[in-house]
C-alpha cells in the first residue's frame, strides 16, 4: 500500500491500532480503493503467520443453503450437490481471519445466522439437526454499498450492521487523496522494472494526462492503466497513445455529464431527486459529481439552501430530507 494523503495515512493509522484486537472490523470505500488490501494488512499486523486467513466473495453466494454451506459448512446430503461434510469458512479460519468482501450483498438468509456467529462464536453447518461448533475468528468485511441506506430500506439487519462495525476504516477514493496517483504510479513502474528488467517511465503529456483524470476506477484502475502503458510503450517513454483507451471515462466526459445533468434540473424543469439523488444512490455518480452540482446551485443562490430548492424544483417540504441527505452521504461542498 502505497500512499502520503492525509486521508490515507489516517486509514494505515488506524489499521495498526486495531491489529491488536479482535473485535470485527467495516472497512468502506468505491470499488478499486484497495479494501482489500487493508483487510490483509489487519492479518498481517495481528495474526501469527501459522494461523490461517479466509476470503468469502459474498456476491458469488446468492443462494441462500450455498451462502450458508460457504460461512459454515454442511453435512453430506443435506440439500442437492452436498455429496460429501464440508468444512465451511469459519472452522477454516478459526484462530485467525475471514475476510467478507461485498457484505452488503450477503443474502438475508445468511445475515441471522452471521449475527449469531459473531454474538457466540458458535454456527451450525447446513444439515446439523442439533449441536454447535465454536471458532475463534476475527470478522473483517468490507463493502462499496451504503449500508445505512440498506438497513433503512430493510435489505440489511440493523444489529448485523452494529456488530461488523465495532471498528469502522473509511477508505478515501483516490481523487480524494491529494497526489497519492503519482506515487502509486511510480511504485507501479518501479515494480515493473524489476520484474521485466526495463525501466521505462512517462512522458510529460502522459503525465498531464493522469493528472486530470478523475479516476472512477481508483487504484485498481490506475494500475491497469501503468501496467498497460508500460507494456505498449516501444522506448523508455510512455506516450499517451499507449494507455489513453483506458481512459474511457475521462475528465471532460465527466464534467460534460454532469453540466447536462444540472442543465436537465435548472432549465429542463427536472428535480434534483430523478437527476441526482437516485443515480447518487446506485451508484452511477460519485459523491464528487454530486457535490459540483450543490455547489453549483449554491453558487446561484447565494449559498441558501432553502432557495436552492426551488432551484432544484423541489418542495419546500423536502429541506428537511434534502439537508439530511446531504448530511448522511457527507455531500455538503
């Protein structure tokens, strides 16, 4: 993990203060962000190596006896295609930890029985009519969903929620992190070198190039993006030509997004709500993009929020909702 951003730093601090404990941990943040890197990094700091480390991709589990078999076992027969007992994850990971990528897509018939784990270290595979096993597992999981907004719309269980997030990391996007890119960059050519034997390194309008970009993708793009650049590139330099494609979503293609975004709300007769708040809310914009377009209103109203409601052909009677989204999603500018 690379990295000197204020923001950044903050998150290694507090992953070094809650190795030492074995409480579950949340680590929250946009996909690419490096989530679970810093899980690892929490093993890594507080396990014995000899202790094992289990990763649980929650999405791939939709089923509900498959997420279950999955966290903690199943005995051989007890539903179609358990032709043998399995160990689940927990036993697996008993002294040290499972990693739960994507928590807040587990099924909700698995949350019962994950809250239940965690309260008592105790689980039953799938199939057992009687009896517990017990194991002695560190709970890390991590997510790029808004598990406040899935609780209130009862898609996640509110005491699950308080359990996982005994510690909270909130992992920055990488445009928030000052010019973290340029050294994550380097370290990524650096890494390059040593392993193919070439150096090679970007050129000054490359450089400008990743400079602007806002990087929706974050690390895991920024990344590919070097790697790329630096397998195309026919010299030492790296031209923009040799990575650019990967830049589909640029800065220009974003801000012209957004400009006909607040357009469709100010001239269009549109609300803030359809335009916006929904597609904030699945994840098609960023908090950034949001925050240009309240910005943007707030500078045409002279930084009242009550007149940007109407700016925003909204009710007066949702200022109320509108300052607590605002709040809740921290999008004030």
């Amino acid at each position: 993990m690379v990295g000197q951003s204020t923001r950044f730093l903050k998150a290694i601090r507090q992953v070094e203060k809650m190795a030492r404990y074995r409480e579950p941990v949340l680590i929250t943040g946009e996909s690419g962000v490096g989530k679970e890197h810093f899980a690892h990094a929490l093993y890594l700091l507080g396990c014995p190596r000899t202790k094992p480390y289990v990763t649980v991709n929650c999405p791939q589990y939709q089923e509900g006896n498959l997420t279950v078999s999955e966290l903690f076992g199943h005995l051989k027969g007890s539903f179609t295609g358990a032709t043998a007992d399995r160990r689940g994850a927990f036993e697996e990971a008993d002294g040290g930890v499972i990693f739960l990528d994507e928590i807040g897509d587990l099924p909700t018939a698995a949350q019962a029985l994950l809250l239940r784990a965690l309260a008592t270290g105790e689980f039953r595979p799938v199939g057992a009519a009687s009896g517990s096993r017990r194991a002695d597992v560190r709970v890390v999981s991590a997510t790029n969903r808004d598990l406040n907004e899935l609780v209130m719309i009862n898609q996640f269980r509110y005491d699950l929620f308080f359990r996982l997030r005994h510690f909270l990391v909130e992992l920055p996007a990488l445009r928030d992190r000052e010019d973290d890119w340029r050294l994550i960059a380097d370290h990524t050519l650096f890494r390059l070198a040593r392993k193919y034997g070439v150096s090679k390194r970007f050129s000054a309008a490359s450089l400008a190039l990743l400079e602007k970009n806002r990087w929706p993708g974050n690390v895991r793009q920024l990344i590919a993006v070097v790697s790329t650049g630096y397998g195309m590139a026919d010299g030492e330099l790296i031209e923009p030509d040799d990575f650019s494609a990967l830049l589909e979503d640029s800065p220009q293609d974003r801000a012209d997004t957004i400009d006909a975004r607040y357009e469709r709300i100010v001239h269009g007769g549109e609300d803030f709500w359809s335009v916006v708040g929904q597609p904030f809310m699945e994840r098609d914009l960023n908090r950034s993009q949001v925050k240009t377009v309240v910005r943007r209103g707030l500078s045409e109203t002279t930084g009242n929020y009550r007149r940007i409601l109407s700016l925003f052909n909204l009710p007066s009677s949702d200022y109320q909702k509108f300052m607590d989204f605002l709040r809740h999603h921290d999008l004030k500018p």
